[in-house]
C-alpha cells in the first residue's frame, strides 16, 4: 500500500487495510462476527481520511486477502488457520468453519438480487419496445439510520454504473432500500462488500 504521507503507512492507514482484511476472512474462513472493539476502532480511523482514501485503503485490505490466498491455496485452510493465530483477540479460537448464523452488525442490512426485463425507452422499427435484462442488486435497511458509503461487488469486479456512484454516500431509515442495476450478463453478484458508519460488512450469496 502506498502510504498517503511519508514513506510508511500510518497506524490508521495499516488499521483500515487489516479490517478490510479481516472482514473478507470472516466472509471466506466463516469466522464468527468478531468483537466489536474493531469495528470502533476502524470508524473512528476512517475519520482521518478522505471517502476517496478509504475505498483505497479498503481496496488494497481486500486485494491482500486473495493475493495471501493465491499464495498459500484456499483449499487447506492454511491462510484462515494463520489469521487466527495471527490475530488471537479478534478471532476466537472456536471460530474456525462456524456456521451458524450468529447476529452481528451484517444484520443491519438485507441484500437480495434478481435478474428481470426491463423496458427502455424507444421502440424497434416495428413499433414495439426495446426490453433489456437486468441484474438487480436491492439493499434494505434494517437499521434506525444507516450511511452507506461503498458497494463493492465481487470483489471489484463488477463496477457500478457511474449514475449510481454518484449517489453515495447515502443514508438509509429502517425499512428503506435502494438498488443497484446491472445489464444482466456483466454481473452475477456472489459476493458483496458494503461500506457503513457502522464499518465494512460482508455478505455472500449462493
């Protein structure tokens, strides 16, 4: 990670690129939802910097994550096993392949997706309307107030329309929602990281 100032990364700048880490891992390792001192500590670090400086920092946590993975193979545990003993007080002991659903901040969002066809205005030489498919992403809150300020889809792969990045950060009441388009085709949405007030949450889908 290039730091933002000097020539090493600040305890702010290492903080959020752990975090984002860690919230991947709990996501791949199946990791219980960890103690909720960490999630404290990295909202009052990403007061530091700039909303484009966070997603950078988060981005290379991320990166890291698959980068350790390629390295050490996914299929024997070995990188979630090394975490854990890396980071003893954020991830117990029992954590490892848990799954049961435990509730923690991820229950302050519902996220569904679904594909449908959409009429676009205009219509064809015979008159009839043009029908596109598309890729739903729907996010809801389940919170009082919660700010989203990112989504990141499959890690990075599957951009946002600029018309929709334009709109975050957004705050959401209890019960509100909002929704993200994809042409269906571009995206399939496996896996989705969403950055809040309340921190970096992580969901994945089957």
């Amino acid at each position: 990670m290039t730091p933002e100032n000097g020539e090493v990364p600040t305890r702010c700048e290492n903080i959020l690129a752990t975090y984002a880490l860690l919230m991947r891992a709990q996501l791949e390792c199946k990791f219980k939802p960890y103690d909720e001192e960490i999630n404290n500590i990295s909202k009052e670090c990403m007061k530091e910097f700039t909303e484009k400086r966070v997603k950078e920092i988060i981005k290379f946590g991320l990166s890291e994550f698959d980068r350790n993975v390629k390295e050490l193979g996914r299929d024997d545990g070995r990188f979630c096993q090394s975490l854990a003993a890396a980071h003893p007080q954020i991830i117990k002991k029992d954590s490892g392949q848990d799954k049961t659903q435990y509730p923690g901040n991820e229950n302050l969002l519902k996220l569904s997706t679904w594909s449908a066809s959409e009429q676009i205005g205009g219509s064809n030489v015979n008159g009839r309307p043009y029908y596109f498919d598309i890729t739903y992403l729907k996010i809801s809150s389940a919170a009082d107030q919660i700010e989203i300020r990112d989504v990141v889809v499959n890690r990075g792969n599957c951009k946002l329309p600029a018309w929709q990045v334009e709109k975050l950060p957004t705050k959401l009441k209890f019960g509100q929602s909002m929704q993200i388009k994809f042409s269906a085709g571009d995206c399939d949405p496996a896996e989705v990281s969403i950055s809040t007030n309340y921190g970096m949450l992580s969901y994945g889908f089957q």
